[in-house]
C-alpha cells in the first residue's frame, strides 16, 4: 500500500475502537465496509482500527494492509487511526515508517507489554518513535494490559514532542488522569478510553474518548460529550444515565466479544467470529445483550 491520507488528524470527539470483522478465519471485508459506512454516516470523529477492539494482534500485516484499505475506502473523509504495539523499539519503529503512506491519519501506540521498562526507558523508547515520524502519534496508556504505568511525569515530557499528539488514557487511577487534565499543555489532547467512566471523563475536560462501547449507539455517545461542551451537565448527566448500563454490559465479559455480538445481532457484521485466544460471550450474557438490544430497539 502507498497511499496519502488526506484526512484531518484532530484529536476530539467520540472515536470508535473499530472491531474487526471475522468470518470462517478470515478478515470479512464486505462486513466491514458496511460496518464503516454506517458509522460514516454518524457524527463520529473518526475510527481505531486493529487495536485492542479490533484484534490487533491477531492480524498479519497482509490483514492489516487489507483492513485499512477498505476502511479507507468507505469512511469518507473521516480519519482513521491505526493501532500499533511492541516491545521492541527497533521493530516498532520499522512498523510505523512502513506505515506511514497508508491512508492513516496516525498511529495509536501502546506501551510496550510484558518487559515493564522503567520511565526512562519508556521516555527513550516514545522519543525514538516520534523522532522523524511522518504520521502523528498518539500514546495509548493501558497498565492493566501491559504491566506498565506511564507516569504523568513521563507523559508531560513526551508531549513536547512535536509528533506525540495526545493520549488515550486508560490509567484506571482516577487522580493520575485528574492530575493529567490539569497539567497537559495547550494542544495535547486526552482521550479517554475507559467507556463506562466516559461522563466522568468529559465533566473533568477531557477532550472526547476512543471507544468500543460507542458502537452501539454512536450520536447518543457524541450528543452527552455535546451537552457537556454546552454546559448542561443536568442534560448530560441524563444522557449518562441511559447509556452506563450500556456501556457496562459490553464489558461484562471479555471484549470485543459484547460488542462483536452486538453489532451481529444488530445487523451489521456476518459473524461475531473473534479469534482465540479470545472467545464468544457466554449464553447468559447473550441472553441480556439481546434484551437490551430489543429494549432499546422498541423504545426509538
């Protein structure tokens, strides 16, 4: 692939954390067009593709070239991130320059998993990626799944760097991303990715959220951060309060696997395939998601 995007890179609003449609093992790229298109048509700011919602790891790269360009082909001019992630500096490295002429508009990027690098070496592992990176970059902070917390210290630090553009927080201490809000510089966006603390997230300035849940129901996602932004916190907290059961009971189980079910009862994938080691939600909780689907369906 050698393609520019010419989409727009800012960093607000409610960004879906695509999944990533599967059928009989295989990437199922006439579910994902439609499911991309639909969403186009909502008031989204843009899309994640092949992080953590979307399978990311399981994907070869002749997967992930595929699933960007199909995105591409059918979000418009809405910008599309790709998730990358890596314990190897020199590795990930190469992966974002081999990138970095798709039809992207950055490359969200995690922690590195599992080798628990201190803070120096999680400064010096970010500071190499974004020096002459040609796509902006987005941290992505997630120490329950990688084993590693980076700092606020370290963060603040990163984001002097001109290509390190935001962060999606997903921290679980609420003080380190109180203390986050308060002290980032002027541009650097946060984006929170912990969907069931998503009000709470947007009440204290957080500039919008990269979100699995949001699938679901994307313009009732982007209408609470809206009411926010216009100051009708009564409004708001109305809004959060149909839409947190929901948020909830899409990870009530292992995700993508909610979500994945979901949106195939809803119509808008084949299949709620997910590849192992992840597995398919439990018949109890497929039980409850089809309720509430035909709840929510009756009351539009």
């Amino acid at each position: 692939m050698d393609r520019t995007s010419p989409t727009d890179p800012s960093l607000s609003g409610v960004f879906l954390a695509l999944v990533t449609p599967f059928r009989d093992g295989a990437l199922d790229e006439a579910s994902l067009s439609r499911l991309v298109a639909h969403f186009a048509a909502s008031p989204i700011a843009g899309f994640v593709l092949a992080a953590t919602t979307g399978e990311g790891l399981t994907l070869d790269e002749g997967e992930t070239d595929r699933l960007v360009a199909v995105a591409a082909s059918a979000a418009g001019r809405l910008p599309l991130w790709l998730g990358v992630s890596g314990s190897d500096t020199r590795r990930l490295k190469a992966r974002l320059d081999a990138t970095a002429r798709w039809p992207i508009a950055g490359h969200l990027v995690a922690c590195p998993a599992y080798t628990r690098p201190s803070q120096d070496g999680l400064r010096q592992h970010f500071t190499l990626l974004a020096r002459d990176a040609a796509k902006p970059i987005l941290l992505y902070n997630i120490p329950y799944r990688t084993g590693v917390n980076l700092a606020n210290e370290t963060l603040l630090r990163l984001a002097e760097l001109p290509a390190i553009r935001g962060v999606k927080d997903c921290c679980a201490d609420a003080a380190q991303s109180f203390d986050l809000l308060r002290s980032r510089p002027p541009g650097f966006a946060v984006l929170t990715g912990e969907d069931t603390l998503f009000h709470t997230a947007l009440t204290q300035g957080a500039d919008g959220g990269i979100l699995a849940a949001a699938q679901a129901d994307p313009a009732a996602f982007v209408a609470l951060r809206e009411a926010v932004l216009a100051g009708d916190l009564s409004g708001a907290l109305q809004r959060w309060q149909g839409l947190v059961d929901l948020a909830r009971l899409l990870f009530a189980e292992p995700s993508p696997a909610p979500i994945k079910h979901w949106l195939w009862r809803s119509g808008l994938i084949a299949s709620p395939e997910l590849r192992l080691p992840m597995t398919g939600v439990s018949p109890a909780l497929a039980g409850k998601l089809d309720r509430l689907l035909s709840e929510r369906r009756a009351a539009a």
